[in-house]
C-alpha cells in the first residue's frame, strides 16, 4: 500500500519510477498511456454484481453463443450451402450413390469424412439448444421477479427481440443440411406462409424462388444463418450488456439491499475469475453432450425428397409451441368464400401464436400502465409479493407448455400407451382451460404463502414449547424472526387499486375506465406489508417477547 | 331408382357401351390370373417347406390350433366376431404372429402386442403348416431372400424411408397411429420376420406384395435395418432415434439441469 501512495504523491514526473512496478505495470502503462483504457477498467472493474445462480442463466445463454459462434465458424470451412445435384460417394455406406444435394452431401462429409467434423456439429446443434433454453429459463428468471420494471422495460423487449432471433437461428440452421428432417420442416413453412390470405402464394414463391422447394432456399437461409442474424444478435447482445452496466444489476430483497445500493463481488478480481471459469465450465457441459449424445443423425433422415415424412417428424424444442398449435386446430377449419379457400387452421394460429409472442414483449408496458407505478426498482419482488404477476405468468407458462406438449403429441401417445386423440383432446383442454386453472392456482398459493410471511414476522416460528404463566393460562413460546430475515419478510412495495381520476377537463374517458379496471383486477386481493405498529403491538401482548429468562421465572413462579 | 335400373335393364344395347357381363368376366379373368400367380407362387416356394407340410404336422398343426386358436379363429379357422378367419393368410402369416409372440393375443386392443412367444419352432411350422393347408396363402420365405449380407444398404434405406419411414421412422424407431394403434420398433426383428411382416401385411400393416417391392429390394430393407441395428450411431448414445422431441428433452433436464446445478455450486457461499 505505501508504495502506491508514494507512486501517487511523486506523480510522473520521474521516469525512474516505473522499476517499482516491473513488466505487467510497465506494460499497463504502456497501453494506458495510448488508449486511456484505465477510466473504463476503473469504472468496470469495480462494477458490483450481486451473487445468486439465478443471476448467471443470461451468462449461460451468452456462453453458449460464444461456443454456437466458435463451433458455428469451423463448419463454415466444410459446408457448402449449394443445393445442385451430387451423388455421395463419403463413406456412410447406406448412402452411397445417392444423389442429393451439395448442401447435403457436404454436411455428410461434415460428419464422416472431416476430422472433428461431427463433434463439431454436435457441438454446434447442441450448444444451440442450450442457447434458446437458458434464454427461455432467463427471461422467467426475469419475468417472476420483476426485474423488467422501470428502468428496464426496454432491456426486456431487447431481450425478447433476441429471444426470437435465436428462434430464427435454430430454424434457419435446421434448414440447412437439406436432409428429409430440415425439408420437411420447411414444407411446414411453406404451408403456413401459403395459408396466409391473398399474400400468401406470392409470399412462398418469393421465399423459395418459385415452386417448393426449388434451388434457392439454402442459399438464402445460409445468408440469413451465418451473416444477417448473427451480426444482429451480437449488435443486441452489446446493447443488452450495455443497459446491465447502465441500469446495474437487480438484486432479491435482504437486510441492507435498497434501491439505491448494489450488495455483491466487483467485477474485477472476483467476479472476472468466477465468470470466465464458468464459460469453461459451459463449454465443457457442452461438450461433453455433443461427444456422448447423437443429435440430427442426419445420415438416417437422408436427402431431402419431397415424398417421404418420417413418423417423429418434429422441429427442434424452441419451434415446438408454434408445430404444437397447429397440431391442436380440430380437423376442417376451412371455408369457401368467393371461390377462395381461407385455412382458418393456419391463420388461427399465427394470429394466436403472434399476439401471444407480442404481448410477451410489450408485457412491461402493459403492466406499468396498470399499476401506475412510475418509481425505479432494483430490488426485485418475489414472486409471492406480486401474486396477480405471478398468476399471470403460470398462466402463459401452462399455454406455451401445452402447445408445446402437443408437438411431441405422437411419442407421447407411443410411450404411454394412448390414443393419438386422447393426447390431443387433452391438450386441446389443457390449452383452454390450463391457464385460466393455474391463474387461480397460483394466485391463491401466492397469497397464502403472503399470510405466512406476515404469521411469521408477527408472531414468529412456533417452537412446539407450551409455557404456563402465573395467572394459570398456558401458551406456546414462539421463536422470533431474525432481523436480517425480518427485512425480508416485511420490505415489499404495497400496491392499492387507482382510484379513478377525471383529467383536466373533468372527464373519465373509457381509458381510464379500463385502466381502472385493470387495476382492481390486479391489486384487489392483496395482503398488506407488516407495518411497525403492526410489529409493536404483536411484540408489545405476545409471548414471543418472552426471553429465556422471564421464562425461567415464569416457570420457577409455578 | 328402381324404375331407371328396369328401364337400362330393358334397352342394354342403347345406354350403355358394355355388355352386362363384361365386368363378370373380368372380374373372373382377374381372380383366374392371380390365382394362377399365387399358385406359381406357392409351388416355387413350396420347396423350403416340403417337411412343414407333410400330413403327419398338418394333422398336429390342427390339433394346436383347436386347442390354443379356435376360440377366436373358429374350429376350422373361419373366423369369428372375436377373430378374423385365416383361411388363405399363408403360412408366412401365422409363423410372424406366432413367432413373434403376438398370437396367441393376451387381450383384446387397439392392437396385438409383441409378447415371449409362446410356442417352440417345431410348433409355430405345425401351426403354420395347418393354416397353409387351408387354401394358398403367402409363403414363408425362402433363406436367400433373408440374407441381408447380400443386399444393397442403400436401396433398401431409401425403399425404407419411401414406403416404411412414415410409420417406423427413419430409423426404425416406431411410431404412432390412430386410435391407440401404433408402428412397432424394428429393433431386434429378424429379418425372416420382418420379410413376413410386408408380405402379410400384420395389424394395421399394408400388404407389400412383390409387384410393390421386389424380392430383391425387400432383402435390401431387411439388409438396412441390420445396418443400422449392427452399427451404433456415430454421433454417441442415440437417444432412442426419436428426433427432436428427445433431444429437447435431453438438453432442458440434463444439459440445463447440469447447468443450473453448476451455478448454484458456483454461487454458493463458502462456509
């Protein structure tokens, strides 16, 4: 410590100084001196992050980007995204002299011919998976505990946007390899798109260059795949990072957490060390899987040929929610009108699937419309202090899982030994009538565990002692809370239903009539905080005051 | 409707351009060739199967049968409302049900379900012999159409993925159906049953005659699934060939789980 203060006090003004430090200081300076980098690693280095597991999901997702990027080039080299005629002549036997498509044939060689070739894919596809899954996993992590309030609404839509970009990835890189799976994945598509009205047809032959599937598709997605979406997922990902530095991190309430602090590890050494030991750790998972597990065995689907379908036929996880609807839309939805046929089935579920993916997004607005709340906040609710949030979310939750269920549909029905029909009608149920059940599910579990929060702080812990007092009546001993535990239980944001207001020309307009509603809806039931006097009074005549010694005499004077 | 039938009745000549028995004939012209094609058929293959159908075993065949299949089949294999009559399914049919344990059936369902079979070789060829004995029906192939060392892997993969893959899977994996129905896994079939199983057209199977498929070529699926059966996938563990759905599954429990447990490791507070 002296020999800083020393450096500090000479200043620069001798060049003998520098000896003090030797190589890494001399080096530091160096590029200091031509880059001025110290302001920033001054300010990002000491940058707090507080410490929980649910905190580091955005890393797992960043992670393994990284790997989908570093996996993502070494195929590149080998893949060949043309979708002329060849014959394989690689070394998988039960397709030699099969013609197919470069695309095809090189992804082949990909997995047989190049060395690593087929870790690399599978490092590639799985990584991939887990990409979308910790995305998913994060933004629940974010939803249930608020943390899109009010300075981060915007970070949340970045967030999603991104969300449906790695959407776009998965299903664009699916595509590629031009195998039976990826082309009937794109018949899908192509089906959807024709389904739509008027626009539709034209739409299809603009996306493949004419009549399905054409010779242009993989050219397009691989542009699309390696060039478009990736440079603005990594432009979103800077933006996104960027507004975690600007907003700090969110941390869950506990003694001495408030709004205006962040309690945790500097960036620099700390959290630097945890945080790039992690990357290993998730490349390392990663790979791990991808040499264990088969993922796309491309080499059973074989070419791409209009006419087969394998049974089985699904799209990766992340696309399932939307193959699932689709599965769910009872038979016959189609009308004639004017001569025209309208696939009420397709355009059913794109305008279900996509006001549900556009309410996902603009949910922080809608939300801070309801409640008012114009305040900052960056200490994070838990999820049983926003009991209607909550019942919201495990609402949507049992939507998406339906769907989502329903795309594995068939191998549930094989594996569990049922009808096709069942699981469908099931699900069609579940779709319907799951969200409205696990709203009130959740709504009610959330306010029960509220009403033990406040049992606790008021009366605290039962301790199963019984304690007769000198008038003769017994009572049980409670175990008080702790005060870091206290601060837990009792710090959270009570919210009232607004009142409704007339503007300025003293008129209620039917905005503030629904808003008003809204607002009731949400805050209606609700347990309030425990407040101090609260507190008092339940200490002041309770025997949870009781200490050990008034107890003893309480006992001795029996 | 009565009156318009009397009226073409009467004036044969003038509505219509055929005679009212060209389609009799037809018809008959029909059954006679393939009659006379099965026959061909039968006494071709009858070769492999001189033993199986002297007297002595169809005689011990019918005894079998009354005592284990005549319940649902009827006493002379006629069928009944419990059981379809087997008369003319061949032996080919009898030696895949029998052999593969799904007759004699446990219950009724959807459909029959593979089980330990339930009778020795000597007695499925005895049982296959009797039904054979009824009227022609598919044989029960020869051993050089099963010999899947002589077959081409990748015609009988694309013929695999063309006409079986969408009930099977690509990989044999097995599939659903209607109703409870459902394509079983070829795993671990052997290959005279599954050259049985397209000639016979078990459950809800099609019939994959040898017009459809050639001999040749069904030795060459036969020679793909044993591929795939002897080779283990190159990518690692296969994850039961299922496709995504597996796969999702897979990363969200144990790649995710494994994930999730290494942030709390990583998160936790040392003691």
């Amino acid at each position: 410590m002296t020999t800083v203060n020393t450096r500090e006090s000479a200043g620069d003004q001798t060049v003998g100084a520098k000896k003090t430090g030797g190589f890494t200081a001399t080096a530091a300076n160096y590029i200091d001196e031509r880059t001025s980098i110290s302001g920033a690693v001054k300010e990002l280095g000491r940058k707090i992050f507080p410490d929980h597991w649910s905190f580091l999901l955005g890393e797992v997702a960043l992670y393994s980007f990284v790997i989908i990027l570093l996996s993502g080039s070494f195929l590149t080299f080998f893949f060949q995204a043309s979708m002329a005629e060849v014959v394989y002549d690689g070394s998988y036997a039960p397709l030699k002299g099969i013609p197919m498509s470069v695309a095809m044939s090189s992804t082949m060689d990909i997995s047989f011919d190049i060395r690593g070739g087929l870790l690399m894919r599978q490092v590639h596809h799985w990584a991939a998976l887990l990409f979308v899954a910790a995305i998913g996993l994060h933004m629940l992590r974010i939803y249930f505990t608020g943390a899109f309030r009010k300075p981060r609404e915007l970070n949340w839509v970045i967030g999603f946007i991104l969300f449906i970009l790695a959407m776009a990835e998965g299903f664009t890189g699916y595509s590629l390899p031009d195998d039976l799976l990826s082309g009937n994945g794109l018949r899908i598509i192509d089906g959807l798109v024709k389904g739509i009205p008027v626009i539709g047809t034209w739409t299809s032959f603009l996306l493949f260059g004419g009549e399905f599937p054409g010779t242009d598709i993989v050219g397009r997605l691989y542009s699309l795949h390696i060039l478009l979406l990736p440079a603005i997922i990594v432009a979103l990902i800077a933006m996104h990072l960027l507004f975690v530095v600007v907003h700090k991190h969110t941390q869950y309430p506990a003694a001495g957490h408030t709004n205006q602090n962040v309690v945790g590890y500097p960036v620099l050494p700390v959290y630097a060390a945890k945080a790039g030991g992690f990357f290993f750790i998730v490349f390392g998972v990663v790979m791990l899987i991808a040499s264990l597990f088969t993922i796309n065995p491309i080499w059973n689907y074989g070419p791409y040929d209009p006419s087969p379908v394998s049974a089985g036929t699904q799209p990766d996880w992340y696309i399932g929610f939307a193959d699932g609807a689709m599965r769910l839309i009872p038979p016959g939805w189609e009308v004639v009108w004017l001569n025209h046929t309208y696939s009420l089935n397709i355009v059913v579920v794109l305008a279900v699937v996509g006001l549900f993916i556009v309410t996902v997004m603009v949910y922080p607005f809608i939300e801070a419309w309801i409640t008012g709340d114009k305040r900052e906040h960056h200490v994070l609710d838990r999820p049983r202090n926003a009991p209607t949030r909550t019942a919201i979310g495990a609402a949507g939750v049992t939507f998406y899982a339906s769907l989502w269920a329903a795309a594995s549909s068939d191998i549930m029905a094989t594996h569990f030994h049922l009808t096709m029909e069942g699981v469908i009608h099931t699900l069609q149920a579940t779709t319907l009538l799951g969200p409205i059940l696990a709203f009130f599910i959740a709504k009610r579990v959330c306010l029960a565990l509220q009403k033990k929060d406040r049992e606790i702080v008021l009366h605290g812990y039962e301790s199963g002692r019984i304690v007769r007092l000198p008038g003769g009546e017994f009572v049980e001993v409670h175990q008080p809370v702790d005060e870091y535990e206290r601060w837990k239980l009792v710090s959270y944001s009570d919210f009232k239903p607004l009142m409704l207001r007339p503007n300025a020309q003293g008129k209620i307009g039917p905005a503030e009539k629904v808003r008003a509603g809204l607002s009731r809806w949400f805050f209606e039931d609700r347990i309030t905080p425990v407040t101090q006097t609260e507190l008092n009074r339940a200490h002041g005549d309770h025997p949870s005051a009781i200490t050990d010694q008034e107890h003893q005499s309480a006992i001795t004077d029996k | 409707m009565t009156t318009i039938k009397k009226t073409r009745a009467h004036r044969p000549s003038k509505t219509g351009r055929r005679h009212p028995l060209a389609s009799v004939a037809l018809i008959a012209i029909g059954l006679l060739f393939t009659g006379g094609a099965y026959a061909a058929f039968s006494t071709s293959t009858a070769v492999a199967t001189t033993d199986a159908s002297s007297q002595q075993t169809i005689a011990e065949g019918e005894k079998l049968f009354a005592a284990n299949c005549a319940t649902c089949h009827g006493l002379s294999a006629q069928g009944s409302t419990e059981g379809p009559s087997l008369i003319g399914v061949g032996a080919a049919s009898v030696d895949f049900q029998v052999g593969t344990g799904r007759m004699p059936m446990q219950m009724q369902g959807p459909q029959a379900q593979k089980k330990p079979v339930q009778f020795t070789s000597e007695q499925i060829a005895a049982l296959a012999a009797y039904v054979a004995s009824l009227a022609p029906g598919p044989a029960i192939p020869a051993a050089e159409l099963l010999d899947a060392a002589a077959g081409d892997a990748a015609n009988g993969a694309e013929l695999f993925r063309i006409n079986c893959a969408m009930c099977h899977n690509v990989a044999g994996a097995g599939g659903a159906l209607t109703e409870g129905k459902f394509a079983p896994a070829i795993e671990n079939v052997s290959a005279q049953h599954i050259y049985e199983a397209m000639i016979t057209g078990p459950q809800n199977m099609p019939v994959f005659n040898d017009m459809n498929i050639t001999p040749e070529d069904k030795r060459d699926i036969i020679t793909y699934l044993k591929y795939v059966e002897d080779n283990p996938s190159p990518g690692g563990l296969a994850l039961g060939s299922l496709g995504p759905v597996a796969e999702g599954l897979f990363i969200w429990i144990f790649g995710l789980g494994a994930i999730v447990a290494l942030t709390v490791w990583i998160t936790a507070k040392s003691n």
